[in-house]
DNA sequence: CCATAAATGTCGATT
DNA sequence: AATCGACGTTTATGG
C-alpha cells in the first residue's frame, strides 16, 4: 500500500466525466492495483477512483508537472492524476488481510421468522424457507390459521422495490391451482411509507419485524398478538 | 488527516455485527471525524467505517493494548479498534476540498432530452419535466406528435426496475381522463435485454440516448429518425 | 430532520 | 457476460 499525500488535479472519463480541481488531497495505491482519491472528509467514498485491472504510466507535462494516467484494462475507462507538489509519500507491506466475519444479516431474520412463524399470526405454520420457483426462491412460504398459502417477502428494510418482488411472486404463485390463492406478507425490521402504500393497493399485509425481540422469543414459546 | 499503519483488529456493533481479526491495516482519520480502515485490497471500500459524527475513546487494556472505542452520536454504533503495533502514523493538514464536478449523470441527461424532446419522435413537445404524481415525479411528460400524453422515464442504465416504476406511473397517470390514453417511452444510455422484453410486453417504446450526440445538438437544430 | 431516488454504486451468486 | 438481490449500501436532494 502506498499512500501519497500531494496537490493534484484529476480528471476522470469513464462512466461519466468528472473533474478534480486542484487540491491537497490523499491518493491511495493498494496492492490489489486499485487506486483511490480522497479528500479529508467522507469516510466510505472516495472523490475518485479506479478499480482492478488498471495499469499507471507516469509522464511529464510541458511545464514539469507530474501526469499519471490511470487506464483501465477492460473498460478503458481513464484517470489523470496531475501531480503539482508532493507532501508525503510512503509505501507499507500490509499482506493479506484475513478478512471480515459478519452476522446479522437478512438470512438470520429469515431463520429467526421461519422457526417463529407465528409472528405472523396464531396458527400460522411454515411450508418452507426458500419455496423455489421459475424466478427465483420465495423467501418463506407458509399457511396461515385458516389453511391458505402464505407468500413472504422478507428484507432488513421494506422498500418499494421489494413489494414488487413478492407482487411478481404472487403473481406466479396463483398460476399453481394447487396453491392458489396465495396471499402475501412483506416483513421487514422497517417498512417505508410508499412501500406500505404500494403493499395495500396490492392487497399485501405489511408486519414490521423486531430483531431483538425474535432472537429473544424461547424457541417453543409462539409470541401472539 | 491521519494516516496510521499498524496491527490492529476491529470490532464494530451496530447495523450487525462484525469482527476483524488482528492485522496489519491502514487506519484512515479524517478532518470531519470519519474513520475508516483499509486493508490492502478490495478496492476503495474500507472493511470497516464510522460516519459523522463520532467520537474516540483511547484507552489501555489489562496487558497494555491500545484501544480506541469510536462512538457514533446518534445511532449509537460502536467501532473497538484493538492497537497492537504502529508502523507509521502521520498527520496531514488538507483543507476543504473544491469538490468533484460532474459530468452526464442521470440530471443532466434529463435536461438535455427535455432541451431536444424531438430525439423521441418528429413534432414532440415538452409539458414539463418532474411531473409531480402521488407517487413520485414523473421525469418527463411530454406529447407527441399527435398530441397524445407520453410519460418518460429515464435512466443512465435501463435496467427492469425502470420499467416497473414507468409503469406505475402510467397506471396511475392514465385514471386520470384528462390526460388519459397516457403512452410510455423508456429512455437510457443502455437498456438491458430483460428490461426491453418487459418493455415490449407493456406497449412501452425504448429509446437508446447517445449523451455524447446529444450533447452535440445545436439547441434549435432538432434530429429526426 | 425524514423520505426518496441515484450511484462511475460495489459485491457476490447463479445462469 | 448478463441478471438478480443485498449492502452497516452511501450520497445527494427535496420537503
């Protein structure tokens, strides 16, 4: 890793064009090949950047000034870094990193909905996790006290998009006589409020997820509501 | 800004949970309160970040450690950053940075189409761009060349999201008898072969957009296909 | 401040 | 290569 602090200007043509007036900024080398550009805020995003495969060639302008111009392999998507004063420049042996653990995620809410089913409802009983069909797997599907199929769409946050999801889902599910009716349920930890408005128009249930509380329920013990 | 190098591992707390086992990374501050860690791959994303605002605790362990605890002030998120060894630790003053300037993003494709609405067929004319609807704005609605409605929607990708939202706007745009037939027309600088398909089957007309032509057009000079 | 939509989204899995 | 869905999405913009 090599981290440079300098006075540059950049101009990127790529995917679309943008450009870097000169500034102080970071420019950062990693290993991978990848190079970024950082200004002393934001913490995720860079100003620019360009992935892997990239290759750099150094020049020189007219006037002395240092030109680096960064050229994708693949897309030729292009970055030209000029190089008006260096402040710091220093390379570091990182190694490989070992990586991140995470935990949380959508696939532990569907473990936790699927083995507390109920959530949804007194009676209701899971079918299965992942109902596989011709678009892809349904995220759980169920009954409900009364004996109808239950199609549900879980995500962390409820979004219009994933009302449309479950919408086509249904709309396949239905198809099956053996099923049909299936009705839906969009569960999510937070609903936003276009998507419950879309939900309704299409006669699908919205239940707002706890996370806590679902890890915190005893296994055997239904929450009712 | 300041740039340290050094052996660390990292536990962060809150949106999930996630661990960092002990090794050598970047640890990148920033002027605004930022922090994030990079390891020498993966691009410009960082394995782990804390947004502003934010603040650190430095504190010792039982066997001497370093440990710098980063609070987030709204949300309560937490970023444990366990210190084993410094290789390098430099700081940097930036300044504000000018900012990035772009060019051909979604904003500015809209003006140039509504500046040259006749790309999408002789004698269209613009009613107004971000045509205001229950459910969002329209991006563009305009009348074609024998004064039927059209409802634009545009994207830099055309990908089958699009063609979703153009058609809830079409639903609902077409209640209204007033404007009602409504056409669709599906613009972008690409459209995805899905999208096209899902295009076709609900008598939506696509549009590729060359932004670099388009870009071209003398301003009174309208282009006929 | 909340809600929404764009993004050079990126990233990974799957076809 | 294309598609699909998740992401601690992040970021910008408008109310």
């Amino acid at each position: 890793m090599r981290l440079v602090i300098a006075r540059c200007s950049v101009d990127y043509a790529g995917r679309l064009t943008a450009h870097l007036p000169m500034a102080p900024r970071l420019l950062l080398f990693k290993a991978d090949g990848s190079i970024s550009v950082h200004a002393d805020d934001r913490a995720f995003k860079p100003l620019n950047w360009m992935n892997p495969p990239c290759s750099v060639k150094e020049s020189t302008d007219d006037d002395g000034t240092e030109i680096w111009t960064v050229t994708h392999g693949k897309s030729g998507e292009k970055l030209v870094l000029r190089i008006e004063e260096i402040q710091h420049d220093s390379t570091h042996a990182l190694g490989a990193d070992p990586g991140l653990q995470k935990d949380g995620v959508e696939a532990h809410l569907q473990e936790l909905l699927a083995e507390h089913i109920t959530t949804l409802g007194d009676g209701y009983t899971l079918i299965r996790r992942e109902y596989p069909t011709a678009i892809g797997p349904v995220d759980i599907l169920c009954r409900d006290g009364e004996g109808s199929t239950v199609a549900v769409e879980l995500k962390r946050r409820g979004d219009i998009d994933g009302v449309e999801q479950l919408t086509r889902y249904l709309e396949l599910l239905n198809r099956d006589p053996s099923l049909s009716p299936v009705k839906g349920v969009f569960a999510a930890q937070e609903i936003k409020p276009q998507a419950r408005v879309l939900a309704a128009d299409r006669g699908i249930a919205c239940v707002t997820l706890d996370y806590d509380a679902l890890r915190g329920i005893e296994p055997d013990t239904p929450r009712l509501f």
